[in-house]
C-alpha cells in the first residue's frame, strides 16, 4: 500500500474527521482504579507504548517525556501490544501473513476513546491502531473494574485487505513489567493433584505455561499465574505482585520473557500451537479476555482483588451458590435403585443438607449406563434402573425440602451408543487415522453447529424430566487426541481449537438464556475446567475428583490464590478414601470442606451414629458462617507447603464484623511445638469474641476470650494442634 494514504485508511478505521498529523501529537493514555493505574502513551511517531501497570497516577503527564536510552538497534521500546515486524525481536503478541505474503506488522496509533458504562464502576477504553503498510486493524479493549482494581484487555483483529490472511500469534495482551527481580507463582499437577503450587525466580530468556489438551485445560496446568515484584519471596501481605487469569476454556499459553534489558514481558492468551487462523477480508478475531490485577499487599491482596472481581462480574450469578449437598458418586456409583436413591435423600435430608445430586448412570436403555463403557450419548431414563422416572426422584427431594440436581456429561460418547452409531460424522476425528478412547469415550465435535444443536438438546431435555431439578453437574472426561473435524474444511483444520472452545459458548450462551437460574458445576474430571471462560456461565467447579482431606489442603490453597470459595466444590467423603486410601478423621474430613462450598461423597448408611451426629452439628455450624466464606475477604496463614505443618486461612466480613478461621496440623508435630496464627484482616480498635466450633466442651486457652483486632494480628493466638489431622475452626464476633 502507498504509504500517502494511510492517513485516509486510518480516519476511516476511527469514524473521525482527521489528518494524517493527528497520531503525531503526544499523548497519555491512563487506565485507572481506585488503586491502580495502566499508563501508555503515544510517540510521535505513533508507536504506542506501555510504561506503567501498578499503584495509581493520577497526573501520568511526565510519560510522554520519558526516556529509555535504549539504543534503538537492540530492539523497540516497551510497546503496548507487540507485533513482528520492525525492530521488535522478542515473542510477538501479533503474528500475521498478509494477503500478499508479507510477515511484517508495524501498528501505529489511530484514536483512542474511554467511556463509562452503564454500571459506574466499569470504564472501558479502546485504542484503534492499524498497520503502517497493510489493510489491517487492531482494538486494544482495556476494562477496568475501579473498587476491585481489576482491569481486563482483549484485542479485536480486523482484515481490511484484498484477500485471506493468516493469524500465526494472536495473545490477548501484551504487557511489559521493570523491575529488579521477578518470582513467578503458579499452579501445576495432575488429575486428582490439581492445583499443586509452584514459585519459579525468572531469569533471562523464557518460560512458558500452557496446555495443548482442549476441553480439560487446567488439570496439569493453569492460565493464572503471580508475579512477585523486586523480591525473591513470596508473602502473603506485603509486596508488590502482579496477578493474571485467562478467561478462555481451550489451549492457552501464557510466556514470560526476560530480556537483556531486565525487562519482563508477558503474553497471554490462546494456545498458537497448530492453531494458525485464517481470516477472510472483512473478518475479524476477538481474542479472549485476560484479567489483571496489582496489589501493593501481597499475593493475599491480589487474591482478594480477583474473588471480588469474580463474584461480581467473572462467575455466572457469583452472589449465587449452590446450597449444602450429598452427591450420590462415591456412595453408589453406577450401582442403584430408586429405592437407594431415596434412602439417601432420607438421609441427606437428616443430617441437614440441602440438596441431593444423582451422578452418573441413570441413563441409556439399547446400552445401559451400568458401566464407563457404554449408553454415554443415549440420553433417556434407563427404565431398568429407574421406571419410577427422574421426577419421582426429584419430587421425594423436594417433599423432603431439598433441591435436586443431575449429572451430564453432553460433549461426550461412547463408541458403544446409539449416537456414536447414528452420527458418526460428530466425533472429533482426523480422517482415517485411530480415534483414540479415553475412559471409553471419544469427543464430540463441538465447531459443528449440529453437534452444538445436540449439547444444548442434551441439556434441555434433561431439564425436561422433572419441573424439580435445580442443578446440573456437567462433566467433561477426556482431553483430544488425534485432532480433526469432518466438518470443517480440509484447509481450515487448525480453526478446530478455537473454534470447538467458541461453540461450547455458543452452547453455553443458549443455555444461560433459557436456564438463567439454573444452577450448573463445570466438572471435567474434577479440576480440568477450573479458569474464568467456563465461570462466565457456571456457578462453580468441581475442584478435584480427589475428595481427601489431606490432599484438599493443597488443592484448595493454590485454587484460592486466584478463585473465589464460592466455587469451590468441597465435599466430605468416605474413608478410607476412595482415592488415596487415607483413613482421616470426620472432624478434620468436615473443618477442610467447609473452607468451600460444603456438600458429602459417600453413602450416608456406613456411617456410625456418631459421625452422623458431628455431621449434623458441623453441617448446622456451617450454614450460620458459610455467607462469611462465600462472601468474605481472604487472608491465607502460611501455607500447606511450610516446613511447620500448619496451616490456616481465615474469611473475614466486609463490613469486619465477623470471621471465620480453619485451622490445620497436616503433619506429624511431637510435643514441641505449637503454632502461633496472627489474624490480618480484622478492625485493629474492634473487640471480637472467639468460639471454637463442633466441640463439646472448651480445648484453648483463648475459645470464648475477647480480643481487640490488633492483639489478633500483632500477638495472634496459639490452638494446641499437636498431632496431624488436629483442626479447629473458629467463629470471631465483634462486641
């Protein structure tokens, strides 16, 4: 393109009346909450540049001033969204094939807009560039969230070009960060290990953190991460940290690069991995959101920046939960009657839970859900198992007081099924090539708007059965394999991640507007959907298919570095554990899922008379402190990793005038030593009561005392927790 009319070009991206000379006037460009700022401004020469992402400025004039002193042929200064093209020689966010064959992207400045929403506390600002010699355009979306210092950015790609082009990268952000040292915080593991937290002090050139499985992304891995700024530690309530979540349920990667100017530049967003993206003249690419905070408090400030946000704006109806439950799984399996199932609810409904879940295998006649091996696809009532029909269940738990919910798994089919012998054509495959089983089932192929069509009739059907059913337990176990779609075009396979991640929200969208209500808990074999894509339309996660107690403490403490309590399903089970074999103690099984969303695995009838009464006082307890821990602000006490064994969070109210602390021994201690947990969080001048909950008679010192705010955070207090599986959970009343 001749380079006289990119003034033309440019005006007519923006909408506006302007000359070429309009991106040459200096600017700034400042994205603020009420604790934080994200400053940019604009050279002369266009270029827009991102200079500051932490604690608030509110006169950012001096940036368009600043200098680097970078020699100019080590690289570019630090630009707001990098491309591959010019003198940029790090990872690009933005990697393109033009039409006619040319690699090369130089974005220059157009306009920029920032406007208030309809919710006041939501400013939106969007920055238009567009390329120095090519047809194409970019928007820098940044939303910032003021009283939760959240700001979130997303890029929109647009092909105004006389031909297709190929997106290699497309991140969603761009975001470069100066400071002496950087400690990467993240979590790692595996199914049933998920959540297992990892500290990484970076050092010059790049490490990455990505998944390539789709559907079940974050089993292994997560797209959130902490950095801790100009420290080697991490710390709970001081320091400087930068936090990031994707909000995107496909592959994804996030890259930190450390470049010879000690400067640290992240990438996030989806996986470019075999994803190359063809987008045809007019089109255009909406990357995903990534959500970003700052705390000047350490990792538990980001924390609290994050579930505030995601209660407010990142989970479906995050002021919503699902109530107490007893999910039939690991109490029946695939083996029951009505009759087992309407014990359990007797059960359930006497220890005082709230809600009955039937999982798995109430499906499938032609192939009955007896097994993981087959009917999975065959979505009607197996009339074997159940001829009383799933209303009866759902109506006894009703006349009980109880809400009812039922297991799903829609994106899945067994080879064994009347759907795999009927549609072939759905399961995700590449040509004649092996589709490989995973727990005795193949995917769906969700880019086909008919299997999408299909997912949604799975889910709207099964509300169909009974007008009683309040949740649905969505489950998702296989990861692809072997990648390739029949649907889509030969020379378009690599669209298939994105675009199977896009039609499952298709889906999801079509539910939320008929389902609103709805209850729904993202599964996927416990903790492989655990991000901020899927919360935008479910109200929770299944956090682990590991229900042990020991092994929750782990899982829960990285899953709430970044994720509310609200969708933390946490679920007392049976011991021996089904998963570990661990033999645990009800109290300390119940003081670890009460820190979350409280439901029970198990069946009720192996239970002793005395379990059944500690259950019916922890599950009593629970209920009158549980808006505490939906609700609360977050302050973790050491860790699970600690060297000591011990281990505590505490949620405290909004307003501080209550607050809940679980306290943990997870480990062999003699009888030397006793730990000191000093209470952050609470009003210093305030007086609060502390009382020790489902005990029978007082065990400390403390239980009942009356301390000031200030003695609990600068004295603490000391539970004798002498002896692994020992826990005590505390209610703390302001006077």
């Amino acid at each position: 393109m001749n380079k006289t009319l990119k003034p033309l070009f440019a005006c007519l991206f923006s909408g506006l009346i302007c000359t070429g000379a309009a991106a040459a006037e200096p600017q700034v460009i400042n994205i603020k909450t009420d604790g934080s700022s994200m400053v940019m401004s604009v050279t002369s020469d266009g270029e827009v540049l991102f200079h500051h992402f932490g604690g608030r400025i509110d006169d950012a004039a001096p940036v368009t001033g600043i200098k680097s002193y970078r020699r100019t042929d080590h690289g570019t200064d630090n630009l707001a969204y990098s491309t591959m093209g010019g003198r940029n020689f790090r990872e690009p966010a933005l990697r393109v094939t033009h039409a006619d064959g040319d690699m090369n992207t130089e974005l220059r400045y157009v306009s920029h807009t920032t406007r208030t929403l309809a919710d006041t506390n939501v400013t939106r600002t969007v920055i238009k560039l567009t390329d120095t010699n090519q047809a194409l355009d970019v928007e820098l979306v940044y939303t910032a969230y003021a009283e939760e210092n959240v700001i979130t950015t997303h890029a929109v790609i647009r092909n105004r070009e006389k031909g297709s082009i190929v997106l290699h990268s497309f991140y969603s952000s761009s975001l470069p960060v100066k400071a002496r040292s950087y400690l990467l915080t993240h979590l790692y593991g595996a199914w049933a290990r998920e959540s297992q937290v990892d500290h990484t002090l970076l050092t010059h050139g790049s490490k990455s953190i990505e998944s390539r499985k789709q559907v079940r992304t974050t089993h292994t891995e997560n797209p959130a991460f902490m950095i801790t700024l100009d420290s080697e530690s991490f710390d709970e309530n001081y320091g400087e940290v930068i936090a990031g979540a994707l909000a995107w349920s496909g592959n994804f990667r996030l890259n930190f690069e450390v470049d010879e100017f000690n400067v640290l530049n992240i990438l996030a967003g989806a996986n470019p991995y075999a994803s190359d993206y063809t987008l045809g003249e007019g089109e255009s690419f909406t990357t995903p959101e990534m959500i970003y905070t700052y705390s000047s408090e350490g990792a538990g400030g980001a924390s609290r920046h994050l579930h505030d946000w995601a209660r407010n704006y990142g989970v479906w109806h995050g002021h919503t939960y699902a109530p107490t439950l007893l999910n039939s799984w690991e109490g029946a399996y695939f083996t029951f009657d009505a009759k087992t199932l309407t014990e359990m609810i007797d059960d359930a409904a006497d220890m005082g839970l709230e809600m009955f879940v039937l999982d798995d295998g109430w499906f499938g006649n032609k192939y009955p859900r007896n097994d993981s091996n087959a009917g999975l696809g065959d979505w009607q009532v197996n009339a074997k198992k159940l001829p009383e029909g799933i209303d009866y269940i759902a109506s006894y738990a009703h006349q009980k007081g109880m809400k009812f919910g039922i297991w799903i798994e829609p994106e899945m089919v067994n080879p064994r099924s009347e759907l795999a012998e009927k549609h072939p054509d759905w399961i995700v495959k590449a040509g004649n090539r092996e589709i490989p089983r995973m727990r005795n089932q193949w995917l769906l192929d969700l880019s086909n708007p008919k299997v999408q069509d299909f997912v949604f009739s799975v889910f709207d059907n099964t509300m169909k059965l009974s007008p009683n059913i309040d949740y649905i337990k969505w489950d998702a176990n296989r990861h692809v394999e072997n990648a390739g779609s029949e649907y889509l075009p030969e020379d378009k396979q690599s669209h298939f991640w994105i675009d199977y991640t896009q039609g499952f929200y298709k889906v999801m969208e079509r539910i939320r507007a008929k389902y609103p209500d709805v209850l729904i808990q993202a599964c996927a074999s416990g903790g492989g959907r655990v991000e901020f894509g899927a919360m935008k339309y479910f109200n929770e996660v299944w956090t682990s298919d590991n229900t042990e107690a020991l092994s929750r403490t782990r899982i829960q403490y990285g899953t709430s570095l970044f994720y509310p309590a609200t969708v933390m399903g946490s679920h007392v089970s049976a011991t021996p554990n089904h998963q570990t074999g661990n033999i645990t103690p009800i109290k300390f099984r119940f003081d670890i899922a009460c820190a979350g969303r409280l439901g029970m695995e198990l069946q009720p009838k192996r239970m002793d008379d005395a379990e059944k009464r500690f259950a019916r006082k922890a599950v009593a307890s629970y209920k009158a402190y549980r808006d505490i821990v939906m609700e609360g602000d977050l302050y973790r006490i050491g860790t699970p990793y600690d060297d000591t064994g011990y281990y505590g969070m505490m949620y405290v109210s909004k307003d501080k005038k209550k607050a809940v602390l679980f306290t943990y021994c997870i480990r062999y201690q003699s009888r030397t030593l006793i730990p000191k947990f000093r209470l952050h969080g609470l009003d210093a001048k305030t007086r609060y009561t502390v009382r020790e909950q489902n005990t029978d008679k007082k065990r400390f010192w403390f239980d009942g005392g009356t301390f000031t705010g200030e003695y609990l955070a600068n004295a603490g207090i000391n539970p004798n927790l002498s002896k692994i599986y020992d826990s005590a959970v505390f209610v703390l009343e302001a006077q």
